[in-house]
C-alpha cells in the first residue's frame, strides 16, 4: 500500500509537469492527508486568500462521457453536427473527416481496437457503444507510472461500474490484463472523473477527464473552490473564499442550486457515499428553501421541508401550520415534478418561460431548486438565443432577466459558495441586461454605470481563463468596466455591434 509521502512525491511529479498558465502565481498551501471524512482529503497548510490558484492539474485520460443520454460525435474533434459522419473501418470509432481520421489521436485509438479480435463484423459495432468506452479504453496508452498512479486513486467497484467494458466484449475478444485495466479505469473514471466544459455557447461532444489530483478533493455541498479549464485541458483549481490554515479544501460532486434531496440522492447514487455536511444538514439550506415544497393544506401559505434531513425517509413539516407529511406522499410530489420537468421542450424558451410563470409556481414555491434551474435557463437564454436576442427583446423580459439574476445571486450568497463559477456567471449576465437598458436609455447610463462596471469586473475576475467563459467577456470589461475612458457612445459600441 502506498503510503501518503509517496502519493504526496507521485502528485508533485504530476503538477510539475504541468506548464503553467503566464501570470499565475502558483505555491503548493495544501498536502494530502487522512480527511475527517475517511479516505485522504486535501487540507490547507497555510491560510489561503480567494481567488488564489491551488493547482493546476492535467487529465492522465480523457475522452466522452458513458452516460447513454449524452449525444455522441466525432471522437477526435468532438464535433456534433455533420453530414460527413462516418465510422472508421478498423474500429467503428466515429469520425467527421480525413483529417480527424488522420491524427494521432485516432491512430492511437484505432491501434488498441484493431488488434482485438472481433466477435461481429467490425461494420456492425454501434459507434456509442465504442464512444463510451473510449475513455477506459485510452487507458491502454498509459506508462507504467501513470497506471500505477490511476491504480492509487479510490474506485468504486459496485456492479455498475465497469458497464461499458462488459457491452465491449460482447463485440470484441479482449485479453484478461487490458480488460482489468479498463475495468479499473472506468471505476476510477466514475470516482473521480470531472465533466470538461466546453467553450461557451458550443455544441460538442460532453467530455470527462481522470484529473488525479482533483480527484483527491472531497465533496461538500457548499464547497470552497472553483475549477475551469482551458483548451489544453487543463484544469485550474482556485479558492472561491478564504480557507483557513488545517481547513479541508473540497469540491462539489452535484449542482450546487440543487435541494438537499436531490444531492444527496445523486452523491449516494453515483459516489457511494450520504452527505452529512452542514448544508445537508439545515432543513433550510442556509435559508434559501431550494429543496422546500408547498403546504398541501390548500390554506395555509406556508412551506414543507425535512424534519431529519440527513434521514432519508424523514417526515415532512409545514412551518407555519406544522401539518406533518410522511415522506412516500413527498416522493409521490418530487415524481410528479420529475415528469412535469421531463415533458418539457428545454429548447423552446417560451415553454420554459409559460411554465415558469403560469405553471410550475402554482405548484411549488419560486425558492425551489426546479424554479430556480427555469429561472437560470431564462437568465441564460433572454439575450441570446434565436428569438430573444437583444434586439428583440421586450421591455418585460429584459426587466425579468434582471430580477431574476438579482435573485439567484442572492441565493448563490445565502448559500455561501463565494465566488463560484456560476456567481461569475450570473454577474455577467446582470452586467449585460443593465449595459442593454442603458444602451436602449443613454439617460440612465450615469444611474447604472457604477454596476455596469463592477458586475463586469467582478464575472472577469471570476470567469477570466475559463474556457466556458462567454467570448465577450474581455471586450465588455474593456468597454463597459471601471478605467475606461472613452466617451459613453463608443463604449456602447460593442453592444450596438
Ligand atoms: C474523488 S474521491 C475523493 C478522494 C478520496 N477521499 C480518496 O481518498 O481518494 C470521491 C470519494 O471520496 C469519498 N467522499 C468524498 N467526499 C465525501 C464526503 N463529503 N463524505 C463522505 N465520503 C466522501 C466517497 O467515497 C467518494 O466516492
């Protein structure tokens, strides 16, 4: 077994390899430990400032998600939309060009699968099936050092885990040792994996990278940090708010506007394990009632909320009328509510905002987490997308997209994740329905121009580096933020543009 010192040297190998990205400042305030929480965790060796780079970690493998739900392209350049689809005679791998089929990714793909032998003809082998299992099966391309450091990570070894290797031997003879090293990848895969963004507003296959040293960060629901990558893949991890000397430095395995039912769910189903942390454990959450239900008493205009919520099974409680709910009747509701949200067209913005406004609230309060996700899927479109852009955007809607970033910060505040991606996200974004009402009534700039500006300064600072940053972010700050001095037309010139 390996002991912490020899992980510790392992992943400082690891890190200095990584070139860093210019202008980061980077110093190792953290070590790997035994965590509070079983197994080792990342614990902060000295106090650490938000906003401060905690590492800059690389993937020993990536490559697609395993989900069936994920839409599957071309498995060089990620590409979702082409006529030119085909599958490569060798390995039924997807591919959209010549080209793509003529890098090394590929040739190094292809090289593992062609030497299998094959079970059917290689023509009738489903090109998801082989995208699936495209991220174990690059395993195979590690060196003796990288092996040995993925067999180090924890992994789950549940039946479930290691699926994809079992559906590929049904088309492939595969020797016993690459099988159990593809088996050990996707376990490690479901264990520690992180979903890579893709650029902003981009169609792409959804990726998912083995990021050892990500992977040693334990999960609380109001985390401390936040990561982004860039086109290399890299992934930068910073503080999202001040972490004390000997305080654990976590990540968030689930959404972070999701209920306490919903997380906990999702971290027992996919990670094994019941969050007991302070979020999950106030029927609350801090105040912002994401997981709360309406009173089922027709009357009273009060909420329903978890007695225990660390029990699963707890009885729910009305906080005005204490009438008590036992917990089948809830889940009967949170069904209802999963098939209400699964009937809906997410691509059809005026569904979304018709069901927001005259459906859904009726039935659950605006703080809970299935409002709020519509509210965030409006903020995101309003703005940007085919027929609500700017341009053609009322009065209405422009004065509803502000509101409703004003109140999920609010959330995002209560919750006390700092300065988390989708803070950076949601500021941007108030940034650009306050510049549009300014831009539409030049008579307001000198009312908004102070929160033009620090909204924007703010979502750079957060989003800045972040691949999945929206591309205007530089431009807007260089128009719209403090410092700039040109006159009020030409910095709304972007926006007219
Ligand atoms: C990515 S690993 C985290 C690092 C791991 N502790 C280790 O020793 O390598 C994820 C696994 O760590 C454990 N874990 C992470 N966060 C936890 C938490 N808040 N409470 C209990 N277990 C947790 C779970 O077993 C989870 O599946």
């Amino acid at each position: 077994m390996l002991s912490l010192e020899q992980l510790s040297q392992m992943v400082k190998e690891h890190l200095g390899l990584c070139e860093y990205v210019e202008g980061i400042e980077y110093a190792c305030k953290w070590a790997i430990e035994e965590s509070p929480l079983g197994g080792r965790g990342l614990i902060a060796t000295e106090d650490i400032m938000a906003g401060e780079v905690l590492f800059v970690d690389r993937p020993l493998i990536h490559g697609p998600r395993a989900g069936t739900a994920q839409p599957q392209g071309c498995t060089v350049c990620g590409n979702l939309d082409s006529d030119n689809f085909y599958k490569c005679s060798k390995c039924a791998l997807l591919l959209c060009s010549e080209e793509c089929q003529n890098t090394d990714v590929h040739f190094n793909d292809c090289s593992i699968v062609s030497r299998w032998d094959n079970k059917e003809p290689i023509n009738e082998v489903d090109y998801n099936i082989m995208s699936r299992a495209l991220t174990p099966i690059r395993a195979l391309l590690l060196n003796e050092d990288q092996r040995l450091f993925m067999g180090y990570l924890q992994a789950h070894t549940l039946p479930q885990h290691g699926a994809e290797i079992r559906t590929l031997k049904e088309y492939f003879e595969i020797p016993e040792e690459e099988e159990q090293l593809m088996t050990l990848a996707c376990c490690a895969l479901d264990t520690n994996a992180y979903q890579i963004a893709t650029p902003y507003g981009k169609k792409e296959t959804s990726l998912r990278g083995l990021y050892p040293v990500s992977g040693l960060m334990n999960h609380n629901c109001v985390p401390n940090t936040r990561y982004y990558f860039n086109s290399d893949l890299q992934m930068t991890v910073k503080a999202a708010k001040p972490i004390r000397c000997g305080a654990e430095i976590f990540s968030c395995y689930s959404g972070v506007l999701w209920g306490t039912p919903a997380r906990r769910t999702h971290l027992y189903k996919t990670k094994h394990f019941f969050c007991k942390c302070d979020r999950c454990a106030d029927p609350t959450e801090r105040g912002t009632l994401l997981g709360a239900l309406k009173c089922f008493s027709k009357l009273c205009p009060g909420y329903l909320l978890p007695v225990e919520p660390l029990k699963t099974n707890s009885v729910w409680r009305c906080l005005e009328c204490d009438m008590r709910v036992p917990y089948a009747n809830i889940c009967t509701i949170q069904g209802a509510l999963g098939g209400l949200m699964g009937s809906l067209n997410f691509e059809n913005v005026g569904e979304l905002e018709n069901f927001l406004v005259n459906r859904i609230t009726k039935y659950i309060p605006k703080t809970n987490q299935i409002a709020v996700d519509l509210q965030c899927r409006l903020i995101w479109a309003f703005g940007e997308v085919e027929g609500y852009r700017w341009h053609e955007l009322s009065e209405s809607r422009l004065a509803l997209k502000e509101s409703l970033c004003r109140g999920t910060l609010r959330t995002v505040a209560a919750l006390g994740v700092g300065d988390a991606h989708l803070r950076g996200l949601l500021l941007y974004h108030l940034h650009a329905a306050l510049a549009e009402r300014a831009r539409r009534s030049p008579d307001l700039y000198e009312e908004l121009k102070s929160e033009i500006e620090s909204t924007i300064e703010q979502a750079y600072y957060i989003l800045q580096g972040d691949i999945s940053a929206p591309p205007d972010l530089e431009l807007r700050r260089r128009y719209l933020g403090p410092g700039c001095d040109k006159p009020q037309e030409e910095r709304f010139f972007i926006l007219d543009a």
